[in-house]
C-alpha cells in the first residue's frame, strides 16, 4: 500500500488524454489498492487514473454517504467502486446543477451542470463487463472523472469570468498557505 501524490493544475499531465488498459492484471490491482488509499487520505470521493500522473483509463470511486441519510453525521458506508475503460453509451437530455469540487483544482468549489442521467459501460478490477444506470451524486461523479480521461477539469465547464475567479482564489490560497508554511 502506498500513498500517492496528487497532480494539481497546471500540471500539464492533467492534460493529457488516457490511454486504454490494455490488461487487467495484478500489476493494475496494485494501482487501485494505492488509487483507494490516495482518494480516502485526501479525503475525495473519486479519483483518475491521471491525478495520479498514470494517463490510463482507470478511475476508482466511493461515494462514502452516510449510513442514516437523516443523520449526515452517521459513519458513511464504504462502497468501493472500480471503472476501468469506461464508456457513456447515453445520457438524458435533462441537465443539472452540481457544486463540484477537484483534488487537482483543491478546495474551489463552483456549479457545473451535467446530464442527470447517464447509461454507462465498464470494466471492474477482474476484468468482467458491467452495464447499467446511474443517476445522482454517482453520475456527477462519474463524468467528472471521465473528463480527466479527457484531460477536461470541471472549472474548463465555466465562463471565463467564472473559471479566472477560482483560478484566482487557488493562486491566493496558494500564496497564503505558502506564507503560513515558511
Ligand atoms: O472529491 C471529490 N468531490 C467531488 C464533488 C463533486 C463533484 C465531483 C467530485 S470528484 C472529487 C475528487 C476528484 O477530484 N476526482 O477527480
Ligand atoms: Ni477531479
């Protein structure tokens, strides 16, 4: 097990487009174990391949709500999801807002609409087919990380006034961290 360093923007590996996994074998199995342990220490709710700086197209993912939806105090129930090679075969024509958030763009947050519903097809870490239906925070999730396939960030979904604002907070969070540290 091993913790991983996470790429933030500028980095222009973020840019890169991900190759597919050619082969789901034990050298890829050790990746997600490490993918899992990076995306839980940070703590984010998905991660790419790509944040990791492995342009594959591999994205590990766990939503972690709360046990009690009542009570968003409640441990969250750890539901650990692999997608290998994963593709978006539809998806509604109903889009919806979202506040997202990006280990690679860290703690800015802004409003990005996307379909709400997505059918989509993937690989898991044994290498069998899985097709299905997803909706809410899994769909969001889903097509944020496959835009890091695509070397697309969330903030490249905003206005330009909007998308040079949360650059603009990163570069002073940045600055003023930079100053608390030294
Ligand atoms: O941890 C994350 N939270 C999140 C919130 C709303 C929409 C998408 C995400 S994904 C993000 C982790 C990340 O950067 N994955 O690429
Ligand atoms: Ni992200």
């Amino acid at each position: 097990m091993a913790l991983l360093r996470i790429l933030e923007t500028p980095d222009p590996v973020l840019r890169q487009i991900s190759t597919p996994v050619e082969k789901v074998d034990d050298e890829l199995r050790t990746l997600i174990e490490d993918m899992f342990e990076t995306m839980y220490d940070a703590p984010g709710i998905g991660l790419a391949a790509v944040q990791v700086g492995v342009p594959k197209r591999l994205l590990v993912m766990d939503l972690q709500e709360p046990e009690n939806p009542d009570d968003p105090e409640s441990p969250p129930v750890k539901e650990p999801r692999v997608f290998i090679n994963p593709e978006i075969l539809s998806h509604s024509d109903h889009d919806v807002p979202y506040t997202e958030g990006c280990l690679s763009v860290p703690d800015q947050y802004a409003e990005v609409m996307r379909p709400d519903r997505i059918r989509a097809r993937w690989l898991d870490e044994q290498g069998e087919s899985h097709e299905e239906d997803l909706d809410g925070l899994l769909a969001v999730c889903l097509q944020h990380e496959m835009d890091h396939l695509e070397g697309v960030l969330f903030i490249d979904h905003l206005s330009k006034l909007k998308r040079d604002m949360v650059l603009k907070k990163l570069a002073k969070t940045r600055k003023e961290r930079g100053l608390r540290a030294a």
